[in-house]
C-alpha cells in the first residue's frame, strides 16, 4: 500500500475512534470544542487528522477529555 494511501486510513481511524468516544460520552462536536474553548472548525480538523501543530495539540486534548489512549 503506498504510503499516502496509509495515511489517508490511519487519518480515517483517528476519526472513526473520536466520534465512537464522542457518541460514547452523548457530546457533541461543537460541546467538545466548548469545553476545549477552540473554535469548532480548529476541532473539526484536528478530528479529521490534520497533522499542522495545532491540530495534533487539540487531539491530545481530546484524547484526555474523551478518556482515550492515544
């Protein structure tokens, strides 16, 4: 597989892995960026992989709130 196609899945499941822990908890999107007091555009792309600074600092913040092992 090449490497942009490893990407893309590893970049899905990180997805797939916060909205199962989002559905988990009954929050919403726009409650997790609330409570992370980021915009919820900047939460929209953390959770769908982007991987500027910003995104990955958000993540790990989602990571802690939703109780997640990252």
């Amino acid at each position: 597989m090449p490497i942009e196609e490893k990407l893309e899945k590893a970049k899905r499941e990180v997805e797939r892995e916060i909205k199962i822990a989002l559905m988990d908890k009954g929050m919403t999107q726009a409650e997790l960026a609330n409570l992370l007091n980021e915009s919820r555009s900047k939460v929209n792309q953390a959770i769908k992989g982007n991987t500027n600074p910003k995104s990955i600092e958000i993540r790990k913040k989602i990571y802690k709130v939703l109780g997640m092992n990252n």
